[in-house]
C-alpha cells in the first residue's frame, strides 16, 4: 500500500507538460504563511527534486533532524506534503484531531479512474461510504469476533508447518501462502491451492497494475489536470486509461467473483461457514427486504471481503518473515522462546492461544519484527479537510500527511540501539507491568481513525504462526559446503509492502520427539 504514501514522481515528458500547462493554473492562490520548515524547492515544480523515489522515510527522518523540527514541509507543485517524525506530532494531529486528518489523498487516477475508491476502504475518501465500510470491517475483525476465527488460523497453522518441513528452502512462499490462506478461509471458507489459484493470481495482477504498470507520470498528470481524463485512450503518452481498464476487469473480478461462489455455494447448501456466508444469510433473513437493499447490502459484503486479502496477507507476512531473520540472527533469543515454550508445552503438545498468557516473549518477538520492519513505513497517506494549525505553523488544506512510523520505530530514547532486533526491549516487570515501549510499536498500524482494523487477526496469527514453528524446529543461519555459518544482510524492501530482502535459512526439527507433535 506504499503507493498512498509515494509522493508522485515526474518523468521528464509530464514534467514538459506541466511545465507548459503550469503556466495557464493558477498555482499561487495562497498567500504565503509559515508553514512547517523543510527543503527549499524550486519555483512552480517546488520539492520535486528533493522527493526520493525510494525509502523516502529515511530522506524524511534526516530532514526532520536537518531543520530541527519534527514535523516538515514539502510542496510539489502546489500539493503540500507534511511528515510527522515524532510520536508527539503524530499524537497531537493524527490521533486527537483524527476527524480533521482522517481523509485519504484524491486521486482521479486511483479513486476514479481505476475506480478503487469505489469499493476498496484504503482508498476511500473520508466520508459516509467510508464509514459503512470502517463499519463493517470492524464487526468481522473486532478482537472478539477474531476469537471464533481461531480454529481456522490453527488449522491453517497446521499445513504451514508440514510444508515448512516438506520443502523448508521455500519457506517464504510458504510464509505468503499462509498468510493469505488464513484470511481466504475465514472471509470465504476458501481453501488456497499452493500454486495456480486462480484468486491469488487475480490479487496479484491487482498488485503488479498498481505497482508496475502505472506510469506515475500520466497519474500524476491526470491528477493535476483533471480534464485529461477525458482525452481518448490513443493519444500517444497517455496510457492511464488503457491501465484502468485492464484494472478494472481484473477489481470486477477479485470482488465478485469469490462473493458468487459462497452465494452459490449457500443456495446449494453447502458452503462453509465464513465472513461472507454469515453476512449474507443475516441479509437473507431480513423480513421484506427489497430487491434494491439486498443488493445493496451484497455490495457492501463484497468490497469489505475483496480487501481484507489484499491489505493482511503481505503485510503479516512480511512480520513473520521479519521474525524468521531476527532469530537466525540471534541464536540466543530463539533459545530462550523455545525455554519458555517447554515450560509450558513440556514439549508433548503443541502450544495455542490459551497459553498466550504464558508466553509473553512470543508477543516480545512480535512486538520487535512490527517496529524493526514496519511493513507500512510511513503508513498510507492522510489528507487533512481543514487549514490547521500547530506549534505556530500553518498546514494548509489537502496537505498528505504522513506519519513516518519507521522513524517513530527507530527513536532512540524509546528504542535504544534501533537497528538492532531485540525482543527484550518488551520484557514485563515483575508484577507483570507492560513497558511503555509496548504502547508505542501501536505506529506500526497506522493511526487515528485511519489505524489498521485488521490488527487483531494480524496479531493472532503472527503469534500462533511463531509459537507452532518454534515448538518444533529451530531457525538457523544457512551453512556454505564447508560448514562455515552464512550470516543474512538485514535490508527491507522499498515496495508496496516492505518486507525482508531475500534471505536463506535452515529449519529443522528440533527433534524426533518435537516433529511427532507434526502428525498428532
Ligand atoms: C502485520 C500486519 C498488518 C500491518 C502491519 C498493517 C498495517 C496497516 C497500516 C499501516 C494501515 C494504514 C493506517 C493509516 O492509514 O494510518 C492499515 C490499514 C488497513 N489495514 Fe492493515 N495491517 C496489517 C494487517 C491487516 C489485515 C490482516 C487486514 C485485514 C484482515 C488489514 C486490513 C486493513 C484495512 C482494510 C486498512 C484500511 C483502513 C482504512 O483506510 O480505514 N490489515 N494497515
Ligand atoms: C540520512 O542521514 C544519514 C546520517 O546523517 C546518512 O548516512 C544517510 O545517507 C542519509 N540518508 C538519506 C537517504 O538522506
Ligand atoms: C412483510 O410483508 C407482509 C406481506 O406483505 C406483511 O404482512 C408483513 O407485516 C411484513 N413484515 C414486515 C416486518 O414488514
């Protein structure tokens, strides 16, 4: 989702365009009032120039220590653009003035064009579709309702560790076939196949449009001017109507397509039981409803499931990955888990979530991969409806508003030594008292009204995945043909999710006895 938080980035021919057209916009109707500090820029194109393709959260964080302000400015043409590095800032804005902060950045390319603002709730604008749609995610992903779903997660919990015995070098596509396998099970009692599913393959196509295909020049330039929407799809540079359609064929599909089959699945009698199936027996019961609400109702059922893959399966993923290459790196914390499950397992079982409670420092390892790799860095952009004010300065109406949660991750008097993966941080005091820094890895899922509605079921199976895998098999660094220890790089991608870079591992059991729990 990292495309919500990219600024746009120009390339030469828009940039002639606009330069032409730049003339003819009224771009200086404000008069100039002190906003927030940052980078100079360049008159019409502003901070263009200054704006990093790439792992912009670290060019924010320097700028933030460059001009001695947590919160700064930049403007791109006459878009203004303020990141948030501090928790403070981010408190104060985000959070206690989330219903000024709450919208989303107004696309004509992705909300019109490709028409996601229509249906998926990360796109949508801040309004009362959006809320129906908040609604409606937040009864099917409440951390109660997350509860019924936790037999699904463990069943799927159980095939992810026999494939990670079965074939342990392909550990990652195991980690994202999971990922998607729990939330596929729980919103339509769809069960993944390892390779050529077709939905997944239609959720990838959704991924590499957004991400590869869109020349962000021509969404850029549609952006600002809007009237280009209307040129026909063969003029020469202009590709962004061609990309919405062969996008939207492929949205029509990923929403209706699943939705139809439990529909069927239900008038045949034999769906089973899921998100979409409860939701749509609760419409069929309602007394008198007509034609029109029903249909209603399906769509709303419809874009709620269509966006929980997308937006949890890397994401989670991506976590649970991090974890793996903590540990590898740290031999030492992979131990103590494992004592700390023993204790409780005493090896002749498999540990679940009624001993969460116990195993307080699988939650310290899952703490520590969300704020060491936050999948999100800078969240998705906010856009502010309202000129505020704050600490003097002036953020102007439509600002995008970052939070930079992969600066608020690594500040060091929260997190000493930032870049380095420890789950200690966490630890409770002897009473059982939380630490603070616990409160503050919240960032990793966003913010205010906004925040991550799929946190609880994200947790859950973060947690169970870690537990299970470290109850049977130990993560180790990979050996070369000598025996000599290969030890990972630690990078994270820049990308739609940020995640590890490719690494190797080994996994193996940690015993005859651990992997007889496999088969139990
Ligand atoms: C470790 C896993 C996850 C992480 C780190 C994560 C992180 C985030 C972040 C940073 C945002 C943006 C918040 C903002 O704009 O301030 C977000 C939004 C969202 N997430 Fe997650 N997420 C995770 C898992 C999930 C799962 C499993 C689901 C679905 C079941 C989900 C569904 C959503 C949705 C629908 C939104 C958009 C909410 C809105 O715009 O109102 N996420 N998530
Ligand atoms: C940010 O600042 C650090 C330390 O001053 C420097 O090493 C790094 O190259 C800078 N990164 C970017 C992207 O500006
Ligand atoms: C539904 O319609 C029937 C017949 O038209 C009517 O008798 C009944 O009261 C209606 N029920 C509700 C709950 O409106």
């Amino acid at each position: 989702m990292q495309i919500l938080a990219a600024v746009p980035i120009v390339n030469m021919y828009t940039l002639a365009v606009l330069a032409v057209a730049a003339i003819f916009l009224p771009m200086l109707r404000r008069k100039r009032k002190k906003y927030p500090p940052g980078p100079a820029g360049l008159p019409i194109i502003g901070n263009m120039f200054d704006m990093p393709s790439q792992f912009q959260w670290i060019t924010f964080a320097n700028w933030s220590k460059d001009y001695g302000s947590p919160v700064v400015h930049a403007r791109i043409f006459g878009q203004s653009v303020v990141v948030l590095n501090s928790h403070q800032s981010v408190n104060d804005l985000l959070e206690k003035r989330s219903s000024l902060y709450s919208d989303r950045p107004r696309s004509i390319m992705f909300q019109e064009i490709m028409a996601l603002g229509t249906w998926s709730l990360p796109f949508m604008g801040y309004g009362p579709a959006w809320r129906i749609q908040r609604q409606m995610f937040h009864s099917s992903f409440h951390p109660n309702t997350v509860s019924s779903y936790r037999p699904v997660s463990t069943e799927c919990t159980r095939k992810f560790l026999r494939q990670l015995h079965e074939s342990p070098e392909k550990f990652r596509d195991h980690i994202h076939n999971h990922a998607g396998r729990i939330i596929m099970k729980i919103v339509y009692g769809y069960d993944i196949k390892d390779e050529g599913d077709h939905y997944v393959w239609l959720i990838d196509e959704h991924f590499r449009i957004i991400n590869e295909r869109c020349d962000i020049g021509s969404i850029f330039l549609v952006d600002y001017i809007p009237s280009l929407r209307y040129l026909p799809s063969w003029v020469p540079g202009f590709t962004f109507q061609n990309i919405g359609e062969e996008y939207r064929a492929v949205a029509d599909e990923l929403v209706d397509r699943p939705f139809e089959d439990v529909h069927a699945l239900l008038a045949a009698g034999t769906a089973i039981p899921s998100i979409v199936s409860q939701h749509i027996e609760h419409v069929q019961q309602v007394p008198n409803i007509t034609a029109a609400q029903q249909a209603e109702e399906y769509l709303q059922i419809k874009n709620m499931a269509a966006t929980a893959y997308p937006a949890g399966k890397d994401t989670t993923a991506s976590a649970i990955s991090a974890i793996f290459l903590g540990l590898v790196l740290n031999p030492g914390q992979l131990k103590r888990a494992q004592q700390e499950l023993d204790v409780v397992t005493r090896g002749v079982r498999l540990p679940g979530f009624e001993d969460r409670d116990a195993l307080h420092y699988i939650d310290c390892l899952v703490l520590e991969a969300l704020r060491w790799n936050p999948a999100s860095p800078t969240a998705f952009a906010h856009r502010l409806l309202q000129d505020d004010e704050y600490k003097g300065y002036l953020i102007p109406k439509g600002s995008l508003v970052l939070g930079n949660t992969w600066a608020l991750c690594r500040d060091e008097g929260m997190f000493p030594d930032p870049d380095n993966f420890n789950p200690d941080r966490y630890l409770r005091g002897p009473k059982g008292e939380r630490h603070p820094a616990e409160a503050y890895v919240a960032a990793a899922f966003g913010y205010g009204r906004r925040a991550c509605p799929g946190r609880s079921l994200a947790l859950d199976t973060i947690w169970l995945t870690i537990a299970q895998v470290l109850a049977i098999f130990d993560v180790l660094k990979d050996v070369d043909e000598r025996g000599a220890e290969l030890t990972p790089n630690v990078k994270f991608t820049h990308g739609l999710v940020s995640q590890p870079e490719t690494f190797a591992c080994r996994i193996v059991p940690r015993s005859e006895a651990a992997l007889l729990l496999l088969h139990n």
